[in-house]
C-alpha cells in the first residue's frame, strides 16, 4: 500500500502570483484617489450645506459624555458589520 504525501507549493502559481498583482495595483491606485480632494472640511461648517451640516453642528453642540457614547456605539456598530463581513451569506440573507 501507498502512502500519498502532499507537498505545499514553495512559490505562488502564476494565476495566483497574478491575483496578488492586480490586488496590489487596484490597491494602489485607490490610494492614489484617496486624497484630499474628498474630505470634509470640518473646521468650515458655514459653507457646508444640506444635512450633514446639521448633524455636524448638533453633534458639536452636544456634551463631552454624550459624544463618547456615540463614538462608542459608531465604532461597535462598524466592528460588528465588518465581523458579519467575513462570512457574506447571511449577510446577504439579511438585506436580500
């Protein structure tokens, strides 16, 4: 009888060699986009307009505590959709 015995690849095959490149690339060119020409100047409230104004300018107005819970509740909230993240099933049986 035959022992079967399975040895890992010491390099990465070509299409897999090829995933990775792409992924660098794409990663890289949506760093490069990212700049500042999209951020939110928040120093500057008066010319922002629409809703998000208000909510910015209420937020400011509120307590210390207040803003920490919601910070908190922000950061739970994102941890938790990116946990259900790693498995898109029934993440998508949700919303579906």
């Amino acid at each position: 009888m035959h022992a079967l015995t399975f040895q890992s690849p010491r390099y990465l095959p070509t299409g897999q060699r090829g995933r990775a490149l792409l992924a660098l690339a794409l990663g890289l060119v949506i760093a490069l986009m990212a700049g500042t020409a999209g951020a939110v100047d928040l120093t500057d409230l008066a010319n922002l307009g629409g809703p998000l104004a208000t909510a910015l300018t209420q937020l400011a107005n509120l307590e210390t505590g207040i803003k920490a819970l919601i910070g908190f509740l922000g950061f739970l909230i994102a941890f938790i959709a990116l946990a259900a993240l790693k498995n898109m099933g029934p993440v998508l049986f949700y919303v579906g």
